[in-house]
C-alpha cells in the first residue's frame, strides 16, 4: 500500500498543551478573580485596556460588549491576553525555531484556501471572535465555554497553518 499523503499531521505533546491551554487558565482566572479582592483591580485593568483599545478605532467584537465590564469580561479579556501571547510562541517556535517535519506530512499539501481558512479563523479570535455571540449584551457563564473552545481552535488553527508555511516547499 502507497504511503499516506496528508496535511494533518500528528500534534506533539507541547503543542496539545499550549492549544488546550486557553481552558486551565479561563477556569483559574475566572476561579481566582471569583474568590478574591482581585477582581476589582482586573475589572479596571479591562476596562482601561478596552477603551484604549476601542479609542484606537480597531475593529474589535471586544468594542461592542456591554458596558460596564464584569467580572466575565475580565475573565475573558485576561484569557484573550493569554491567547494573543501563546500565538507568538506558537508560531515562532513552530515557523522559525528548530521544528521537524511532521510524520506523513507532504509538504505543499495545504491548498491556499485552506491556509486561508486556517488565517481567517485565528483572526476571527484575534479580533475578539470568543466574545462574538454576545455583541451589546453582558456576558453570560456559557461565554466562557464559547471562549475555551474558541481560543482553542484559533491556537490550532494558527498551529496548522504555521506547519504549512514552514514547509510549503
């Protein structure tokens, strides 16, 4: 039987880690903001944040939420920080750090519409798109979840397209 040729490649250790971490730190921060004298000074920080933020003329979803901020908007924002660094980390380590080639992969197997796809996606999250069902309204617990999960493919999503550029050739 010939070889597989795939674009999906197997996800090492680290990277599940750091794709599924938007979830672990949600769940503390929204653990830790819940029961402690911390959420005051978070709820400030993202406020502040925001308005600077939404002063600059971004085309942020996070512009549109309810005004004043919450206790989940804090939580939220804090974990849309954590998600906009670890896709630094992610896409340099993977895009210009030492990093083999994945098992199976063919290089130059993703189409342009699927990096595309990959892009818009991570995007969508980086404008705030965890936030997105909840445009003038105040948030609700599910948000949170919609939150995790979104982070999350948007950390994916960004993992597979810096595979594909990496080696398009």
């Amino acid at each position: 039987m010939a070889p597989v040729k795939s674009k999906m490649t197997p996800i090492l250790v680290w990277e599940w880690i750091l794709v599924l971490s938007p979830i672990p730190v949600m769940v503390l921060a929204y653990v830790v903001l819940a029961n402690t004298a911390l959420a005051q000074g978070a709820v400030g920080f993202t406020e502040k944040a925001l308005d600077g933020l939404c002063a600059a003329g971004l085309p942020a979803v996070w512009c549109r939420l309810a005004k004043p901020a919450t206790l989940l908007t804090a939580t939220q924002f804090l974990s849309f920080l954590w998600f906009v660094a670890m896709s630094v980390y992610l896409f340099w380590r993977v895009r210009f750090a030492p990093y083999a080639k994945p098992a199976n992969y063919v290089p130059g197997a993703a189409s342009f519409f699927e990096m595309a796809s990959w892009a818009v996606i991570w995007l969508f999250m980086l404008i705030g798109g965890q936030v997105f069902p909840y445009r003038g309204a105040e948030l609700a617990e599910p948000s949170l979840l919609f939150g995790m999960l979104g982070l999350s493919l948007g950390l994916l999503s960004l993992r597979m397209l810096a595979v594909s550029l990496r080696f398009r050739h």
